[in-house]
C-alpha cells in the first residue's frame, strides 16, 4: 500500500517522466534490453533516491526487467509529488511525500525496506542503514546492492572496516562513467539552476565562496567562473587547495572567505562547515548554499536560534537577521540546492548514472547464482560497465573515437620503447 | 480604475519587490534623493516595461519622487500578476494581467496613454507607437520619454528619420552602463537561467546556436561557453561574426547550423531567423527558444501549422511533431526565454539600467523648463549620468579605482608626447 | 641609402618575411590586385612601424602597388635587422636598426621623411610629429597618411583639436576590424607570449595586475584568465571597471594593487602608472611589463635610480633591487613586451590590420584625385573597406555567414513593427 | 671527465640557474634541510633529465646534500650547453650536449651509468633501461631511483611485470602533486609557449586538434581554449573522450579530424597518431606538434620520405611539400615542443616536481638501511610527502587552508551519519 500526497497529480508527474525519457538515450537502449531479458524476474528491488522524473525512469526501466519495485526518496524536499503518484499509477509501491517530517521520512524507508528486498538501490546510505540497524533479519537474503553517492560510499566504507556490512555494495558512484560526470557536470550546471532560480540574482562579478574542491566542488567552481564570478575556495586538502589555485581561484580559510562572499556553496560531505562564529562575520545579504549531502554543512539549526528575526523572503529563501542588523538568506533550508530549489542534475548525466545503476543491478541479479564476488563486499563497478555506457553515450551524441592497433598496443605494453 | 487579475495576490508580490530592493543599491539610493526632492512631483508617468519585481520597483522609486503612475506591461508573458497586484495595493494604477490576449494587451497600453502622461517609459516601442498612432493629440504635451531597449531604440530612429517622432526619446538602452551590462551579463545569465529551470536538460557537451552576436548575443553565448556547450553563432554582419570566430565559436551559415544544433537561442531583433525550411532540417529532440524582443525571430506560428502533432511537453515547453516524425520543442512560444520562462534579468543588472531609467526621468522632468534639447528629438544618456551610475555600482560592491593626476591629464592631451 | 645594422643578415630576413606570407591571405589577394593595377604608381611612401616581417611584407605589397617605399621603425627595440636587411636587398630605403640610440632613432625616422612623401603610414606618431615640427614645408605636399595604433590617434585628435594637422589623416587604428582584433586578441596573446617566453614562469595561480582595460587590457586580461592567473585591474573609468568587474577581475586602485601582484602588465596609453611609491610596495620577485605604446608607464628611469643593485637576470630581464632588499624584475626594459620581447602581434591579426592599412592607402592615393574628404583632417576608415576585409578574412578561414533577406531588411527599417 | 660543448658558456648558464632558483622556493627550502643534514653524504647519483636551468638546480640541491652528481640529459634537443657548462663549472661531471646525435646521446648515458651509481634518476627510461640491458652487473648496488614521467612509468611496470626490474623504483609522476600539476598546468602552458614562440601564429580561432585527453591533453587543450581556439580532441578511451565533450571540445577520429585541423598537438605516450595517410588529408600550411615523451607520435621519418620539397621554413619549423601541392610545417622535428622549442615547463611547477624528487631521494637513501620496501619494485610517492610538497607550495603562494576538527575527522569516519 503506497503512501504519497495526492494521486490526481499523476498526469503532471507522466508528462515529467517522459520528457526526461526523450533524453536519456542509454538508459533507454538498456530498458528495451531489459524487457527482452527480464534480467529481474522474480526480484524485488527497494529503492532510496531523489524521488523525480529521472529517477522515476530508472525505476521504470528496472521494472521493465521484470522488477517488483519498492521506492522511497532520500530527502524530504527533493520528492516530487506528482513523479510520485505517476509510479503508483503505474503499478509500483511507492512510500514518499514531499516535505515528509523526520519521522516521517524515516517510516517512509522502513516501510520501503520491511517486504525484504532481494536487491536494495540507495543514496546516501540510509536505506542500508536502517536495513541493518533495524532489520539485520533480512540483510543475509540481500544478494546486493548499488549505492549512488560519495556519502555513502564514505558510509560503506566504513561500515565495512568495522566488519559490519552484510551484504556485496557496487559502489555505482565510483565508476568513472558516473562521478566525473554526474558529480562535476551534472551538480555545476544544477547548483547554479537551483540558485539563480531561487533568488533571481546576478552572479557576474560576485564573490562566491565553495567549501571543498573534490569533484562537485570543481563543477561547482567551474560553472560559477562560467557564470563570471570571482571564485574563492576552502580546502582541508593541500592538493585540492593547490589544485585551485592554478585553476584560477582564490584560497583562503572559511574564516577569512566569510567577510568576503555575497554567495556561499558548501560541497563538502562534512559538517559544521558554516558556523555560528562564521555567520557573525558575514555580510549584509550573503546568500548560504548547499550541495553537499547532508543539511549539515550550514548549521542551519544554530542560525535559527540567534535569529532576532526571520521571515520567508522569497520562495525557498529564508532570511535571518542576527543582532548585529545584518540579513543573511539561507536557500531551501541548507539542504541540497540542487535538488531542493530546482530539478536535480540535467537529464543526460543522470542517463549516464542511472545506466551503470541498471546495469549494475543486473549484475547483481546475475552474481547471485554464481556468488562470483565472493567474500568481498565493496565491490567496484566493473570497467566493461564503464566503458559500455561512456560509449554508448557517445553514439548518441554523435562522436566516434579511434581504437589502438595491434602495433600500439603492443609499443604500450613493450618497455624496450 | 486599474486592470488586474487578483488583488489577493499582493503579499506574494510585496515579498518579491522586498527581496530585489535590497540587491539594487544604486536605485535604492536614487530613491532616497527622490523621496527628499521630489522631481516629479505634479507629473503623471505612463510605463510599459516587463512588469516583474525590479521594474515595480522603479516605479515605487518614480513615486517615491512624487510621480503619479500609470503601469503597463509591454509583453503578455512577462506580466507577474502578484507583482501588479502589489503595485495596487500601493497606490498605483495598472492595466495588466499575464498572458494577456493580443487585444487585451494593446487596451492594456491604450488606457495607461490616454490619461495624458508627462513622460513615458517605455520598453520595446509599443507604448510610444500607440501615442502616436491612436493619440497624437496627446504628444504635445509629452515632454519626453525614455526608451529601454535595442529594439525600440531602433524603432525610435526609424520614426525620426522618417521625421514623425513628435517628442524627444532619451536612449537609456545606449548608456554605455546600461547596455554594455544589461544586454550582455544580464541577458546572458538570464537567457540559461530560463532555459535551465524549463528543460532541466544539461548544457555541457551541446551544441548550442546562437543566432546574432551583438551585445545579446555575446553574453548567451559566453554564458554557453561557461556551462560547457560548443557554440556556434549565425550572423549576417561580417565583423561580428568574425568576432566570434576569435571568441572560440564555429560560424556558420543558419542553413548548416539548424542540422547540428540541439539547443537555439535567437537573439538578433530582426525576423524570420528559424523558419519552415529550417524546422525540417532540425535533429528529433531540438530545443527553440528566443531572447529577441519580439517573437517573430522563431516563425513558430508556421511551425504550428505544419505541425501533424502538438503537446505541452513539460510546463512552457510546446512540443510539435513534424511529418518527417521528428519532435521539436519550443520554449515559452517562442517569446523573450528570459523573462516568460524566467524572472528576467538578475536583479543587480536591473539596478543599473533603472538608475539610468531613473536619472534620465529626472533629466526630463528638469529639462521641461530650460527646454535645453532644442529640436533635437533623439537624446543620448549624457555621459555624467553614465558614469555616476558606473561610480555608484563600482562603489556598492566595494571596488575603488584610480584617477588621474593632473600630469596624466595634460600628457593624454598633448600630442608632442 | 641605407642605414642598416648588416646586410648579410638578409637571407635570414626573407625566410621570416616567407614564413608570415603564407598566413596573411587578405593582404597577399590586395597585393595581387595591387601588382596589376599599380595605385601606387610614382608615389613615395614613408612608413614607421614596427619593423618585423608582417610589416616588412605591408611593405612589399605597397611597393608592389608601384610606391617607391622610404621605412623606418617607430620603436627602437622592434626593429629586426635581418628583416630590414631582407627589405634592402628587395631594393627598399631603409633606415632602422635594433637598440638604435634615441638619437640614432631620431635620425633614422628623420632621412625617412625628408624625401618628401605622398603618403605617410606612422604607427603612434612619430613621424607625423616630426614632419610637422621639423619639415612643415613638406607637409603641403602630402595627400595623406594612415595612423596605426590607438596612441597615434589620440595625438591627431589633440593636433586637429588645436588646428595645427596639415594633411588628412585615416584613423586606421579604430577600423572595427583592426582595433577589435589587433588590440584584443593581438596583444592578447603576443604580451602573454613574450612574458613567457623570456621569463620561463608560470601564469596559473599568479596575482597578475593589468592597468587600463580598454580593447588592449581586455584581451591581456582574458588570456591571462584563459592561462590560470588571478586577474587584477586597475582603471580610471568607471565603466570599464565595472565591466571588468563583471568579467570575473578584481579591481582596485594601483596602490592596493602592488602589494599583492606577481606579475604587471600596464596598457593604459598614459604615463606613470606604475611610479616610485609603487616600487617600494612590491614584493619581492614581481615581474613588470608594459603592452602600451610608449615606456612611460612603468617608471623605469626613476626606479633606475633608487636601485641599489642591477644586473641582467636573463637575456630581455633586468633585475633591480631596492633599498628594502627586495629585487623587481623588468622586461624589455619597460618597453611594448609583445614587440620588444617577441615578434609582436600574431601573423593572421595584422593580416587584417594591413590589409586595412593597404585599402586606406589606396584611398588615400584615389582620393587625391578627387579630393574627397574636403577640408576633413581626421578621416575615419570607410565602413565599406572595413567589411571587405572582414569578410575576406572569414572567406580564408573557410566561415560562410547569412545575409538579410529584403523582408528582414524592411523589419528592421520600419518602426511600426 | 665531462663532455660538454663549451665551458665558456657557464656564466650564461648560471645565470639561468641563478634566475629560476628564485622562483623554486619549496626546492631551496629542501635545499637548505639537505645542506644541514647531507642525506647523500658518500652516496652516487646517475641522474637523466632534461637538461636545463630547472633540472641544473636539482643537481645542485642533490650535491648540497652530499650527493656525487653524474649528470646527462633525456633527449637530444633539450640539452642547454650553457647550464650543462655552468654545472660542470659547478664541479660535477656531465655528459651531454645539445643536438647530439643517436649514438653520442646512448654513449653520453653510457658514461653516466656506468660508475656504478647508489640512486638513479630518470626521465622516460632511458637510463634504467641501459643500466639493466648493459650493466647488469651494476643493478645490485643501486638502492633505488625515481621515474620523472609518464612513458618512464609505462615502461617500469611492463618491465615489473616481466619481473626483470632490478631494484625498486619510485614512481615520481604519479605523485598527485607532481602529475597533477607538471603534466598539465606544466604541459599546458609550455606547449603553447613553444608553439607561438615557434610559429608567431595566431591561436584564436583556429582549429586545433589534440591527440590524447590525458592530463597532458587536458592541460594542452584548456589552455587552447583559454587562448580562443576551437579544439578537437582525438581518442581511444570512452571515458576521456566524454570529458573531452563535457568540457566543451569536439571529439572525433583522427581520420577526420585532420582534414579541419590548422595546428595539431599529439599527447599520447603511443606512436603513429599521425602518420602517412593521415598527412595527405592535412591542409595547406598546417603546423604539427607532438608533447609526448618520443618523436613517434608524428610519423616524422615517414614525411621526410614522401615529401617532394623540404625547406626550413624558420627557425625550428621544417616545411615539407607533399605531391598534392600543400605544404606541412613541423616544428622542433617533432620532438616535445614545449623542451625543444621552448624552455620546458614553467619554473614554478618544476619546484613542485622536483621538491618530490628530492625528497623522494632523501627517502631512497634512508630506507637503504632500515631496508624498508621488502621486494617491493614499484614504490609510490608516500602521501606524506605528496602532501607536504604541496602545503610548502600553498605556503610560498601565501595561501592558507583549513583543517579538520576533532568533530569533523569523526564525522567522515563514522557511517551512522
């Protein structure tokens, strides 16, 4: 029995989900392969991601493989109502709404987790969280599962260091065909999206300031020079920090970075990035971004409670006033900018992503009988996935590449040069 | 008696005037020379510009001077109905509801002139060209306008060269701080910031056509640059197509370019840039939009015709299947991207080219006595106003420049060297 | 007769003036149009630019247009003397060697003008300056000159200010498809070129301070940004500033400027940009350069002075350290760093630039018949010839544009839209 | 005994060395550890670089600490005989000179390896390659050595895989703060520095095409973006290709890329990328280049075969005329362009690559005692240096960073979130 807002919107949620189809030509290719094969028959995959059209295509394509398909979001503002109720309309148990409280959220998974899934896609990991920390019963029928971002891949990790995860994990978000693209082209262009929707300001010739230079920071940066701004960098990593430099941007200390920004973008996976003694410090207007994880990045929480004042100042903007006069305005409450003030990433990365998702899955589907990965439980998207989709991809944007020769391949590998 | 669409909507609208006033300094600080000096006071000002946040707030700026005011839009799509609706509530007087019918429209601006303004504001030529057209009796005691925009500036020459222009036109849109900004940092930010937010389709790795490559033109396409697409540009004047081929973009003639390209952006202010025998050439999948004045630069009511199918695809997204099977989308009907699909120009722009907007009304409203413009009916923004807006902007966002000294003066003059 | 460095050095001129032939297409189409129908024919032509290949092939079309050429260079570190010895042999006068004394350099632009010529090509004015002050009896029989650079034509403007200019003079410098071109992407990347090359250093991650942004300083600053560096601007307009602020740059005043800045780049046209107190504010190991026509924006007599060590740090870099033990290092002696540390402009650029100086000279040798201009002294390039090259230009590169349909050039001419 | 050219040139080179040891800071601090501590007190070091001012100052900073320097270069043309001079002035023994021919250059690494070196460092392998192949004898007592490039890694892992590596090697390229940052900030500018020195050609708006879209491509490839190219990226790996389109550039075969190419750059590490058939597709007064370790990339030997014509077209550009007419001009015969038509990369980088040299010699030496490596052959540049190479760099720039907190550091180990 599903639970979503409102299945009237399901129509508005249709017409999302086939507009992102026309543009997301792999996963496509792999669907019509999937409804040959059926490669899930039988199977039942529970699914934690943003809840909108791209993600409902994924879910339809495992579908289409013979999938009964159980669905959740992974945070509470980037669930779309309407994509959701499309699903349900379509057949699938879907446990989501948009806005859902904490506990809310969290029955939302539970209920998502609890029919004991044979496959369990995740991002963020909380999904798999609470599969083992409430329901270690089912984790040993888990043949395995996919998980889509850094967070949780650093989640995964962990857990495995410690001995405590139960089942294989394909780190989806590692291959090469997915964060490099997903992570830098895909969060630069749908940040800046989010944020010139939400406030309708200028970014030419403003000071922004990212917190972290991995690769969403480096999209993130990347895009904003793009959009003409003066771009300021924080790092913990002397590598990355130097890396920005000779990319153009200015590093400095969070502490310094606060008296200069106007626009503020944490990216970073950690917390406490922007704090009370950084909020005190800031101008008159600055405007306080996320697009790491987590909505911990900007203590947000503390924010509220030094706020003299605080009112709604535009959509998805809420404006806090400290007691030194100044206004600072917080986009979609520090979560996400990206997917909680806008549409996510551009429809094609997610085709690349959510390509070595299904294909991953499948791979899973089919490891199953032949227990091939053995005891291992981290388990790296094969390079033939990788490849497969960044060449497929190519086709259809109309590029061809050359191939190496018996003679290259062979001075490649000869060490006499 | 004004002409809105709901009164209810006011609080919505105050918010988003709020929002931009604290992002537009300069007109800010205009504002509260007015509020002392009243330079309008007595006058009656009709405007038709864009009637969102920022242009309402020029208007309370122009009250603010003890202007009386009388509102319009200047394109049914761009109209904000909860931003009218604050202007009401403020005291105003506006005719203008969004998505207008075309008569709708032209009674819109037919009963902001016919209460006899003072000086017009007017954006793109409508409103000017309906004073002379269906009230010339009304001209006489004009004592001049201001114009916003390429397009009308054009219309303006035509008119005077023609020798019917019957008041003198300030040309805000050639201020050097008005259109050097506004046209290209503004409308190339606000161009992608449309599209962006209405096709949630990436930009990086697209081939993107621009067609034009004066000040709109430059700044689409750099904005495109930024966000990774390869652009290639359409011109018929051989310096600025040669321009772009210096800037890094392929230029070609609109013939070859409809066959390559996935996104198009018109940006020339002439007609019949896309057109049926470009529609047929077009790949399945093609995006059209327009960033030109009027919303002839896509011949989409030919496409509508030859059209086998058609539907809404995504909300402002038209789709029209040819009958060679492939589907083309338009944005917004192919009406000004920025502004019918956005929120128009970021705000900081806006601040500028409305402080020129604001100071020129001024220049008017003195000039009425001391008649100082002689028969001249074409005006530039002098070249003061020009550089104290400059001054002004530099000075809000914490940048100081240089002088020069006396001797650098007399050596710049001297030819001895 | 001659005054050169070494005429043996000619074999080695030809292959230069060989190698740039082959990528200026424009000028060698003019010198076939010239070859058959001599315009030239029993006219002397005095010339002083630059004295490297590209001019030394200008030279030769004109003379292939039947001119009998009298040339010299107009700065005293451009002149190369295998290119002079290369003119000589091929029959020219030519007065010019490198590192000529001021006087030598006097002297050499003196025997070219004493001849008497028809037509004078000068680059920044010296020799206009000197006909007019030492032979004003000759300046009678001039039909005209060409000025080349922006220098050049703020001293006619101030000479015609003052009445004193005797002969027409075309501002080739403000021809769209010169100072558009050369200026920008010119210097753009010869002054990055020269830097680099006799430096060795790296330009990402450095604070690089550019002074003026004019056409000049936009094209130093964008290539700087296009190699990684920090850019930094300081100007006296207010508006260019704030371009350059909306460009992504920093701008401050050049007294802030020198404390944070690696490497200087002044591009103003005036003098004393970077002066005594500025000197004494630098850090150690700042690299300063010039790009503007004269060597009177940096200082480099006075910081001669307060220098209380010198010495040659590599070939073109001298190394002076102040009496705070911190050493700055000049280039070029302070001179233009594109020509007097380089080979100045890339070959295609001053293709367009001579080709219009070629096409202006040719007026000016028709229009002698006719006498066209009247008593007009400054002379603005034809829009006419402006656009043939461009358009040429763009025909050599393979770039086909669109033209105006009748329709579109009616739209844009009427008013009533 | 040395082999130089010309021991009067040592002044010249010194003060070459003398200049960039200014803008090394990171090395001369090492420099002043190891003058303290003398880590190579007694110790022999065969050392084969690209023997100019930046490698001369290596030497240097290695003899400071102790060590007995035999010195050659890595490539014919990158020999400067006057740095060659300046160190064996200095005191150290050097083989090598520029241009030297096939076998005085093996006979010149000859001499340097055969005294029986403790450490060895190389660039490209050619060194360790001789020491194996002819030397057998002599492996036993070498401690270990560092590999400087790409190429030189490629081989020492075929060689290991073979097991026929003799002692342990390690890899200094693939030091984050070495490759990321050499191969293509490095690469990236020094490439162009080469090519327009070279050619005086324009860049913008030209096509240029890069082989390879590895971080020397990536390097080579922004930086012709950065200076208004339009550039073509040819490749065999799927997931560098995408990138490749991503960031804007177009990708396609080499096959057609040739027929649009003006300027080429090869960046493989393979051979054959351009060669017969592909050289007959080229148009007239195309420019070839090649940035990888071997002139194999262009198929060199090949067009001096089938040429009908070759002529030195300038100073380091050989033109060859193929029987269809059209002239190819090759700059530096192919060799690494940036080297040996060029100063080789900027100073500042080679601090970076060469502090991780030094201290990873410093390492060698220590771990011969306490034996620290087991059997292992391939060794990694310890992160530990990695990332103090690049604190000390940040530090030098005058950039700071943050760090972790306590909190922080627990956060992104814990997977409960």
């Amino acid at each position: 029995m599903s639970q979503i807002r409102d299945i009237s919107l399901a129509d508005e949620g249709r017409k999302k989900i086939d507009w992102v189809s026309n543009y997301m030509p792999v996963l496509s290719g792999i669907r019509r392969d999937f409804e040959k094969n059926k490669p899930f028959a039988g199977r039942k995959i529970s699914l934690s991601i943003h809840l909108e059209a791209k993600t409902a295509y994924l879910c339809e394509t495992l579908a289409a493989g013979g999938a009964e398909m159980y669905v959740t979001g992974c945070n509470p503002l980037s669930t779309q109502d309407d994509v959701a109720s499309a699903l349900v309309k379509g057949g699938m148990t879907v446990h989501a709404w948009h806005d859902a409280k904490a506990d809310e959220y969290d029955e939302h998974i539970r209920q998502t987790v609890k029919i004991g899934p044979d496959i369990v896609i995740d991002d963020g990991g909380d999904l798999v969280g609470m599969l083992h920390n409430e329901f270690p019963e089912l984790c040993g029928q888990v043949i395995g599962g996919c998980e889509e971002t850094t967070t949780g891949v650093k989640r995964l990790i962990a857990m495995d260091g410690e001995g405590s995860l139960r089942f294989p994990m394909i780190l989806v978000n590692n291959a090469r065909s997915k964060h490099m693209f997903d992570n830098r082209y895909g969060t630069g262009q749908s940040v800046w999206d989010g944020i010139n929707r939400t406030t309708n300001l200028l970014v030419a010739g403003k000071n922004v300031v990212i917190s972290g230079y991995g690769w969403c920071g480096k999209g993130v940066a990347m895009r904003a020079k793009g959009l003409g701004a003066r771009v300021t960098v924080t790092e913990v990593d002397p590598i990355a920090a130097l890396e920005a430099v000779m990319d153009g941007f200015s590093v400095m200390p969070i502490a310094e970075a606060v008296e200069i920004g106007d626009i503020f973008v944490t990216t970073t996976g950690c917390r406490d990035i922007i704090t009370e003694k950084e909020f005190y410090k800031m101008k008159d207007g600055a405007v306080l971004s996320n697009a790491g994880h987590f909505d911990l990045e900007v203590d947000v929480k503390t924010l509220k409670k030094i706020a003299v004042e605080t009112k709604e100042q535009r959509r998805n903007i809420m404006g806090y006033r400290l007691n030194n006069g100044r206004w600072l305005s917080v986009l979609a409450e520090g979560r996400l900018v990206n997917i909680a003030a806008g549409d996510g990433h551009p429809t094609e990365i997610m085709d690349m992503s959510f390509a070595v998702q299904a294909l991953s899955a499948r791979l899973l589907a089919e490891g199953a009988a032949s227990n091939k990965f053995g005891s291992q439980k981290i388990i790296p998207v094969p390079v033939e996935i990788d490849q497969e989709v960044a060449l497929r991809k190519l086709n259809y944007m109309g590029c061809r590449i050359d191939s190496l020769s018996e003679a290259q391949k062979k001075y490649l590998e000869s060490w006499k040069g």
